[in-house]
C-alpha cells in the first residue's frame, strides 16, 4: 500500500528510523503513543494508525499468533531492532517488566527511563553547553524547537 508521497509503509517506517548496529536499538524517530511505542498511519485516516513494534515484528516473524504480544529484550518500547523484538506472553512481558525494575506507576520517571524521551542525558548535557542555535540543535537530535528550548530553560530534564 502506498502513502504519502507515493512511499509504501516499509520505506516509510523505516525512513523514520535511526538505524545502528546490529545489536544496539534503533530508535523510532516518528509519533509515539504514551507508552513510548512508536506510531505509523497506514493508510487513510479511517483505516487506522499501527504500532510500528508489531509491524516489524510481523515483517520479521510472521503474523502474530493469537494470544501473544511483541515483547523487546531491550527494554525500549522505542527500539525497532527486529533482533531486539520476539513474540511472547502477556505474562512474560509483565515478569520481564517486574524483573527490571520498570513495574512502576506510581513514581514518575524522569530522563532516559520515560519511555516518551527523545534525548539522553549526555545529549542534554551538550544541548545546555552548546553555542549553536535551537534550531541547529532541533536539526542534529531529530526534535523539535520547542523541546531544544525547554531543555535549556531546565523545564525539562530539571534533574540533569
């Protein structure tokens, strides 16, 4: 299927991609739902928007078998490495959450662990110390305006 600009969903979705090693993450560039999963529309807007893990997960493995869900071994529902994503349980997903730590509601997560991050802290870091404008800034880490300003003015990342 084909969208905008005449792009089908493969070269869209991976167009939106920062695409490292094999065995580090690939971080989803594009909309994100709260979760920190990426986002991609396919089609038109009655047809729907789809969580880019499960897309690549069913490029990669297949059709997902009933009851499963796509499960990252990094821990990054941002991450896109097909090698970082398997199907498994829904059991499985909340051990595996539980395990490491990530099983928690009530407290807010700051930085690097809110799954809705776009920076890390050592970017942070060198947005803060940086001469070159929040627009040149925007350009090199993929956000926007706003955000490179927020950074700088500590409303965000206030803990850094």
């Amino acid at each position: 299927m084909r969208g905008s600009k005449g792009l089908s969903l493969q070269e869209r979705l991976w167009s939106k991609v920062a695409i490292g090693e094999p065995d580090e993450c690939w971080r989803w560039l594009g909309a994100q739902q709260s979760t920190g999963h990426g986002t991609i529309r396919c089609g038109t807007r009655t047809q729907g928007v789809l969580s880019t893990h499960q897309v690549v997960a069913e490029w990669t493995y297949g059709p997902r078998p009933e009851g499963l869900e796509v499960l990252h071994s990094c821990n990054n529902g941002w991450c896109l490495n097909p090698a970082h994503l398997r199907y498994g349980t829904h059991a499985e997903n909340i051990a595996q959450c539980i395990a490491e730590g990530r099983f928690k509601f009530l407290e807010p997560r700051l930085g690097e662990t809110n799954n809705n991050s776009k920076l890390t802290e050592a970017e942070v870091l060198e947005i803060r110390s940086s001469s070159l404008t929040s627009t040149e800034l925007g350009r090199i880490y993929g956000v926007s305006l706003a955000t490179i300003s927020k950074v700088r003015r500590k409303e965000t990342w206030k803990h850094v």
